[in-house]
C-alpha cells in the first residue's frame, strides 16, 4: 500500500478523486485494472497494450511510477489538493516533485 492518500476536488465538477503516493502494490498485481478503475482510460489503454506485448512483465516496471503518473494527470485536468489525510507535506511534495502543494 502506498504511505500516503491525497485527496483531490474538482472546483467545477466537485468531483472527488483520492490519490495514493508511493509504490504501486495494487499495479504490481492487477495491471491495467487500476487505471481503469479509476476511470483512467488513457493509461488503462497503454497499460494493457504493454502488458499484453511484455507478457505481464511491465506491470512490475509500471508499479514503480503509475501512482505519480495519476496525480500529475488529476492536477492537469484541473483537480485541487482537498485533504492531505493527515501526511507529511513536505515530503509528499518531495515525492512528486512540486514545487506547490
């Protein structure tokens, strides 16, 4: 599981997203389902093409990464952070490299 959940609102939609930081775990073993549970179609699309040419080797290698990968896509499309649910800001910020937070 990932050390820390961020909670992200949309100040059009009020639409709530929660975001793990850190490593994966649910990546590493289901693939290209997390993305798509998370209504994540474009990294579902990529995610299942690569684990489908690698034979399954590439949700170990994307496990590493998608979780940031999903925070910057929530952050351009407009998302806000609502709650840091108690983490540590400064090293979150560290994490995903922002400079804000």
């Amino acid at each position: 599981m990932a050390f820390a959940v961020i909670t992200f609102q949309n100040k059009k939609t009020k639409q709530l997203r929660e975001a793990p930081i850190g490593f994966s775990w649910t990546n590493f073993f289901f693939g290209f389902f997390v993305p798509l549970f998370r209504s994540d179609w474009k990294w579902a699309a990529i995610f299942f093409v690569l684990g489908w040419v690698t034979f399954g080797f590439a949700c170990f290698v994307t496990a590493f990464f998608y979780n940031k990968l999903y925070t910057d896509e929530l952050i351009s499309n407009g998302f806000k952070v609502k709650s840091l649910n108690g983490a540590d800001k400064n090293l979150i910020k560290l994490k995903l490299g922002l400079s804000k937070l």
